[in-house]
C-alpha cells in the first residue's frame, strides 16, 4: 500500500468515526427529548443530525476513492458496502423528515398550550355565568371550550408517532452501519 493510499484510508476511517458516530449518537438521542417535548433539544438535534448526515457523505467520497486507487471495486463486500451506505443514506434522509415533523409538532403543541393557559386566565377573569355560556357555545356541551383539548392533542400524537419512526429506523441504520464495519475489519 502505497503512501497516497494510506492518507486516503486513515481520511476514510477519520470521516467515518467523526461524522458517523456523532450523527448517529444524535439520532438516537432525539426520541428520549421528544418524549420530554423539549422543542429545543429536538432542534438542536435536527440540526446536528443534518450537519452530520451531509458530512458522512466524505466517508462515502473517501471509500470510493480507496477502492478506486487500490483496484477493489470487483471484490463483494466493497459492492454490498457500498450499496448499504445509500439504503442508510435514504433512511438519514426519511429520519431527518421525522425529525422536522416532531420539532414541528412540539412547536405547535407547545403553541396550543400556551394559547390554552391565556384562554384559561382570560376566562377566570370572566363571571361564571359568562363562563358557562362560552362553554355550552363551544360543542354545545358545557365544559368543553369549544374542543380546544382535542386541538392540543393532536400535535403531541404526532410527535409521539414520529418518535417512535425515528427509534425504529435510528437502529435499523446504525445495525446497517454495523454491518459496513464488519466487513471494512474483516477485509
């Protein structure tokens, strides 16, 4: 193996623990904050996520180039590694969707709450009897304030769905990513 080959290897192996691992360390850390409806978190880790997505790509960019320069793009697992990368790259993709869904969510959700506790400080100012009266307008059931509650819980629903999507495939591509590094020690 020549000098040029090995620059270009330890740049494969210093893309892959850099961006790699990071990415995946936010991936699966994302469900935990979602759980917490921590929008901020959420964010934080969308955006890290991406960062880190895109940036794997050099891992991608440095292998192909190794192969290439050592003439091993014939050999099996040079092929089934390579075509793992783009299934992981695709679910990178799906989860970095999931990912902005949930944040999007938490906002709204957060959102509704906040409208909620002003609604409710707004109508404890009001007299009871004017009270009653905008919860008997609201579904024609008093008590109710007009559905609001079903309103709120409609956006966590869909964090707590996204949630569980971004677990489920967070540890199918990190198995996939597993997989690649077997077969990068094992050759």
């Amino acid at each position: 193996m020549s000098f040029g080959d090995r620059v270009i290897l330890w740049l494969h192996i210093t893309a892959a623990i850099f961006t790699i691992g990071p990415g995946t360390a936010a991936i699966m850390s994302t469900p935990r904050y979602i759980r917490k409806q921590n929008a901020v978190v959420v964010g934080y880790l969308f955006r890290t996520t991406r960062i880190y997505s895109l940036a794997a790509l050099l891992t991608l960019v440095f292998g192909a180039i190794l192969a290439g320069m050592t003439h091993k793009f014939s050999q099996w697992w040079i092929s089934a590694s390579l075509t793992l990368f783009v299934v992981a790259f695709v679910l990178l993709l799906i989860i970095l969707r999931d990912q902005r869904k949930a944040l999007t969510a938490l906002d709204a959700a957060e959102g509704a709450a906040v409208a909620d506790g002003a609604e409710d400080h707004l109508r404890s100012e009001d007299s009871g009897a004017e009270a009653a009266a905008a919860g008997a307008a609201g579904n024609g059931q008093p008590g109710t304030g007009g559905g609001q509650a079903t309103a709120a819980a409609a956006p966590g629903h869909q964090a707590v769905v996204e949630r569980g999507r971004i677990a489920s495939l967070g540890g199918l591509t990190a198995l996939i990513w597993l997989v690649i590094l077997i077969f990068m020690v094992w050759h």
